[in-house]
C-alpha cells in the first residue's frame, strides 16, 4: 500500500533516520516509538505527504486515501460542529442531493416514457450506492462518534470556534474517524483526551476498518491498540512484533545479543593482539639470546639480493 526504501531524513546538520526501509500493509496497525528528537512525527509527517526525504524513495498505491492528525495546531471556524464532521461526506451528500432531483423528476415524468426510464435507472444506481457507503445513517454515525469523542447533543450546534484548542483536536480526530481512510496517521490522539474517551477511542481503534500508525507516550494504549511496533533509534528504523511491553522485551533481548556479540568480538580482537605481541616478543627475545644468528641471517639476505 505505502512503501518506504532507502528513505533518509535531516533536521539541519542532524540526521534523524537513514537507509529506512518500511513496507505498510493494508492491516498496518502500528506505534511509532523512540526518544524525543529522533523524528517520529517527522517520519509519520513523511508519510503524510507534509515532509519530503532527503534521500530515498516514498511510494504509495493509486487510489489510497490518507487522514493526519497533528498534536496540536489545528483551528476550525464557520460552522457548527454537527457541520463541521458531516462536510466529510461531501461526495455522499452530493449524491443524496442528485437522488432528490431525480425523485422529483420521476414524480413529474410519465411511467411509460424513455425518459423515466432513463431517469428511474440512475435514480436505483444512487439507491445503491448510498447503501453500499451507508448514506442513509450519515447522521446516526457523525453522532456516534461526537458522543464517543466527549461531545454531548448540545454541543452539536455550537460553533467550532467556540472551543478551546484541545476540544479542537477532538473535532479535527471526529472528522478522520468519520472520512475512514486508507491509512490513519495519529500523532499523540489522547493528549487531550480524559479516561473516558481514551477508552472509547481504543475500542474504535480495535475494529477500525482500515490501517493505521500513530504515535502515543501512554504505553497501555499502545499494548491494546497496535500488533507491531516501530522504533526509530541510533538513526534507524528497527521493527518489533506485538504491543509495547513485548516490545520492551524483544528490545532488551537484541541488545542482550548485541552486548554479547561486542564483547565477544573485543575478546576475540584482544587474543589476537595479544598472540601478536606473544610473537613479536618472542622474536626480540631470540635476537638477544643469539645476536651471532641474527647478524648472519642478515648477512644470507643480503648476499641473496646481491
């Protein structure tokens, strides 16, 4: 679906990542992890489309849909925000619209003619697509997921900027879970979020449709949501299967064999230094003991040359 190769990115004179290397499924279900400044929203902003690398390689399958969630920033205005969430469903709407103008056509047109005919088929295709996109519950799911998001009915005609900036958030999270698309990237969705609506964003995540990769500090979170995980460390992109605690664990146990196999290649480097040192003694050693040989077997090479 989306493909990284060889990708690389900077910050200045600094390199975040390198050489990564990153095929994302269509049941990606990720948490980006690594330390602070190692550039994961810097790599799921790549993957957004808003960064470009610096080297490598970013493919994406035709057709696929992206939706990115910022940790913070966003401001919305101009409509209440009922609104607001169902304007994701713009093409959906058009199309209740069009069904409208064809009913009414239908009902003006005579039944026996070509033209009603004409009229009545496209009339059965809209039917059909709007069952198939569920457009017939676009209001049923916009205040599903308000409600789940913390917002109550009577919130629902408010305007958008009359909440703070992390009610903001929430309305900007509400509008991606409703547009569902191909890939979903969540910088940190629960850092304005109470236990409540954590709770609910983790079921809606667990049954979510389609992929998705988001990074996130509140490690339960990331246990019950993710099957993989991807940390950026020493400017590289490792993979782990699982949550964040077997994660922790296959982390421990890599370094465990790193820090072995160090050492075992120190040890082995320091027998070979020292069988060196063994050699070079013992022939010091032979030269002072038999000065006469020494002095004859130079003088053997030196005749040879000659």
């Amino acid at each position: 679906m989306l493909q990284l190769t060889g990708a690389g990115k900077r910050f200045g004179p600094k390199t975040l990542f390198e050489d990564a290397n990153w095929l994302i499924t269509p049941d990606e279900r990720t948490g980006l992890v690594g330390g602070n400044g190692t550039g994961k929203s810097t790599l799921l902003k790549v993957l957004a489309g808003l960064e470009q690398l610096d080297y490598g390689e970013l493919q994406r399958t035709k057709g696929m849909t992206l939706g990115y969630l910022p940790q913070d920033g966003l401001a919305l205005s101009g409509r209440t925000i009922f609104e607001e969430c169902l304007s994701v469903f713009h093409a959906t709407q058009e199309m209740e619209r069009e069904m409208e103008t064809r009913s009414a056509q239908l009902a003006e047109l005579p039944s026996d003619g070509e033209e009603y005919a004409v009229v009545a088929k496209r009339f059965s295709q809209i039917d059909e697509l709007l069952r198939a996109h569920d457009g017939y519950a676009l209001d049923a799911q916009v205040g599903a997921v308000l409600g789940g998001l913390g917002f109550t009915k009577e919130d629902w005609p408010r305007h958008t900027e009359e909440f703070s900036g992390g009610w903001q958030m929430r309305i900007a999270l509400a509008k991606l879970l409703l547009q569902k698309p191909s890939l979903l990237l969540l910088d940190e969705p629960t850092n304005h979020l109470d236990l409540e609506t954590r709770n609910w964003l983790e079921d809606y995540l667990r049954n979510y449709p389609q992929a998705f990769i988001l990074i996130s500090h509140d490690r339960y979170f990331l246990d019950v949501t993710v099957n993989k995980t991807v940390e950026i460390w020493n400017k590289r992109v490792h993979f782990y299967s699982g949550g964040y605690e077997k994660y922790l664990q296959q982390k421990t146990e890599r370094r465990a064999q790193l820090e072995a196999a160090y050492k075992n290649q120190r040890r082995r480097s320091r027998c070979r230094a020292a069988s060196r040192n063994w050699k070079r003694l013992s022939a010091l050693r032979f030269q002072r003991r038999n000065p006469r040989s020494t002095s004859a077997s130079r003088s053997r090479q030196s005749l040879a040359v000659r």
